[in-house]
C-alpha cells in the first residue's frame, strides 16, 4: 500500500511539472512571437511534442496559434495558414467549445486571404470570426464592453471593412463604417482607423477632397507620435501623390516615417519608405529614390519581401531608380517578375488549402456543432421545466388528495361517535 502510494504521487508531481512546463512554454512562445519568430517556433514545437502525449488540447491550439503568427512574420504564409486549420482542429476535439480562441484563428486565416487578394475566402472567415466573438460575449455575459474579449468584435468588423472594398461592395464597406463611428462603445483607436478607410473609400471613389478632409480629422484627433498619427499623414501623402503635387507629398511622407522610425513599426515602416522612394522618383531624384528604397529593404527580411505584393513591388521601381546601370535595371526586374510568378502560386496553394482544410475540419459542421449543443441545451431546459411543473402538479394533487382523504376520515370518524353518543330509543311493553 505504501508502496503504490508514494508511486501515485511520484506520477501526480511529474504530471504538474508537465504541466506547469507547458505553460512555461507557452508564456516564452507567446513572448517571442513578434521579436524573435524562430524562438517562437521552437517552443511552439516544445509544447506540441509535451501536449500530444498529455492531450492538452488547449496547449496545442495555442502552440499552433503562436507558431502560424511567427511563420507570417517570417514570410511563410503557407505554413502559417497550415498551423492555424490545425489549431482549430484541436480546439474542435476539445469537449467545451473555445469560442474566443476560435474567432482569433478564423481571423487570421482571414487576414491571410487579405494579404493575397482572395478577398470572397477571406469574407467568409471573417464572418465566421464575428459569428464566434459574438458567441463568447453572448455566454459571458461578465465580459466588459472595454475588455479585450469584446473589443475584438470592433476589430474585426473594421478588418472585414477591407474585404468588402476588394470585393466592390462600398455600400456595405461604409455603412459597416458608420456603425463603428456611431457606436458609443467603440474603442477610439478602431473608430481612428474607421475614418482613415472612409477617407479611403472616397479616394477610391475618385473624390480627393473628402479623402482629405477624413484623413485631416484622423490626424487631429489623435495624439503626437503615434502609429495612428503617421498612418494619416501616409494617407494624405497618398491623396497628394495622386493629384501630382509630390513636393507635398514627399514632406507628409517624411513625417510618417520619422514617427515610424522611432516607433520600430518595421513593416509600418517599409511601406512608408517605399512610397517615399516613389515619390522621388517621380519628382525626378533618382539618388534619393535609390537611397529610400535601400532603406526599407534593410528593414524587412528577403523572405518577408518576396512572399508580399506591397513590399516586393519595390523591385519594378528600384529598377526604375537604376537610371543607366541597365545591369541592375535588368536584375531587379527579374527579381519582380520572379516574384509575382512565385506569388501568384502561392496564392492559388493558400485558396486551395483553405478551401481542402475547410471541407476536412468542416468549420460549418462546427458551427453546426455548436448550434446543436445550443438547442439540445434548450431542449434540456424545456425538458427540466416540464419536470419542475409536473413535480408541482403532483405535489399540488398530493397535498389535495391528502387533505381530502383527512376530511372524508374526519367525517367517518364523527359519524362514528354520532353513532355511539345518539340516545337509545326505550321501549316500553
């Protein structure tokens, strides 16, 4: 007996260190997440190796949250995409639903699409992401609207607001925009960004005018030096672009980047340059043009360049830059070329996945899962209501046939002693 005891707890202490090493790990992972992407990935593969054996389902949907944002920042879409449908795979084999770290996943996949221009895949995950915060907050009912859990509805609906532009819908795009801007709750940050992509839709509607005057109203309302801040001065800069007053636009430019630069927004940062660089271009220095352009490649990896249409298009106006060198003008053309081949490949790899994995984890029959559960929960409470009345109707019967039963006793009882006490009757002869 002593034996078997000091065994079983040998095992219990090796399992909590198990388990407090796993989330050791999945503080580091999460640590490292943007600063550091291959430490993230290792310990994302720690947790993986620990959690399998244990069944940690949460530990493994996290590892692979974690490791598909690293995979992103490293440039590795695809990989990326692959790690998130395998977090949601875990989550789905969790018993409890995990409606928060669902909606996150299904963002991501979302952003992903985004990023390569598919924009219909990407509304559908983002549908699905609302669909699944709206979940979370509806059953946690404790959330705060200023809690984060609730503030990723705002940020998603804002997300979604892109590719509803990509796919044409602006009637949609604005009227999801107004609601952001009209709803008291909304986080001042996600309304910032809510006007910025008005300013964006009435450029895209060809009106510069109204592009700028939202785009001011952005920059005024927030504070010196923030990323919100050069984001606006890097929209009016675009509108100034397009009207060919690149003078103005070189000077807004260079205000986003000097905010950029101290904020270390390195992808933030990249396209700023590259549009700086642009604009000298146009405005006919090429020396500055070159020497811009040499800064945003110094700031991003090869790798995160080459897998993004916004960063790797600096190689058509590098070669544009090269002025006479035609050796170099040649070389960053096939780079360009290279590039957009190589894009256009993984871009159909990313729709196929999503659309193979989707079909396989079957996200609708999670959902459908879901809604099952919700109505079997209701069938459960109708059940349990119809027990509560047939327990009160029974008990309401019992106590009324017992006290008829003590009345009809009563009155046997009293006809009984009636009997016993009436006055016999004397016959005389």
């Amino acid at each position: 007996m002593l034996f078997t005891f000091l065994f079983l707890q040998a095992n219990s202490g090796i399992a909590q260190n198990s388990t407090r090493q796993v989330k050791f790990w999945i503080t580091k992972a999460r640590q490292y997440m943007n600063p550091n992407p291959d430490s993230c990935i290792y310990y994302s593969e720690l947790i993986q190796s620990k959690a399998t054996r244990q069944g940690n389902y949460w530990a493994m949907s996290k590892s692979l949250t974690y490791s598909g944002r690293a995979k992103e920042k490293k440039g590795d879409p695809f990989n990326a995409i692959r790690d998130y449908f395998d977090a949601l795979m875990w989550i789905s084999k969790a018993d409890t639903t995990d409606d928060y770290n669902t909606g996150v996943i299904t963002r991501n996949i979302a952003n992903i699409q985004i990023d390569h221009f598919n924009y219909e895949e990407a509304l559908k995950y983002y549908d699905s992401a609302l669909f699944y915060f709206n979940r979370h907050v509806l059953e946690n009912p404790k959330v705060a609207k200023q809690d984060r859990d609730y503030l990723q509805l705002y940020t998603t609906e804002y997300f979604k607001v892109e590719a509803l532009r990509g796919v044409k819908d602006i009637e949609s795009a604005q009227k999801t925009l107004v609601r952001l801007l009209n709803d008291k709750q909304t986080p001042n940050r996600t309304a910032i960004n809510s006007i910025y992509q008005i300013g964006k839709i009435f450029n895209d509607l060809n009106e510069p005018d109204s592009a700028k005057k939202y785009f001011q109203q952005g920059i005024a309302d927030v504070r010196a030096d923030s990323l919100r801040k050069a984001q606006g001065y890097h929209n009016l800069a675009m509108v100034n672009f397009q009207q060919g007053d690149y003078e103005q636009a070189i000077s807004l430019y260079t205000k986003a980047v000097a905010i950029k630069n101290k904020l270390k927004r390195k992808e933030s940062l990249f396209i700023s340059l590259l549009d700086l660089g642009e604009s000298h271009l146009m405005n006919g220095n090429l020396k500055l043009a070159r020497s811009r352009f040499g800064q945003a490649i110094n700031t991003l990896t090869t790798a995160s360049i080459n897998a993004n249409p916004e960063y790797y298009i600096i190689y058509h106006f590098m070669s544009l830059a090269s002025g006479e060198d035609m050796e170099a003008n040649w070389e960053y053309q096939r780079k360009f070329v290279d590039c957009s081949q190589g894009f256009l490949r993984m871009q159909q790899k990313i729709k196929d996945e999503a659309r193979k994995r989707a079909f396989n984890l079957s996200l609708d029959q999670y959902r459908a899962n879901i809604q099952h559960q919700e109505e079997v929960n209701g069938l459960d409470r109708k059940y349990s209501i119809w027990i509560v009345i047939i327990l009160v109707l029974a008990t309401a019967a019992s106590i009324i046939g017992a006290k008829t039963l003590i009345v009809l006793w009563r009155k046997k009882r009293e006809k009984k002693l009636n009997n016993v006490l009436r006055p016999r009757k004397i016959h005389t002869p």
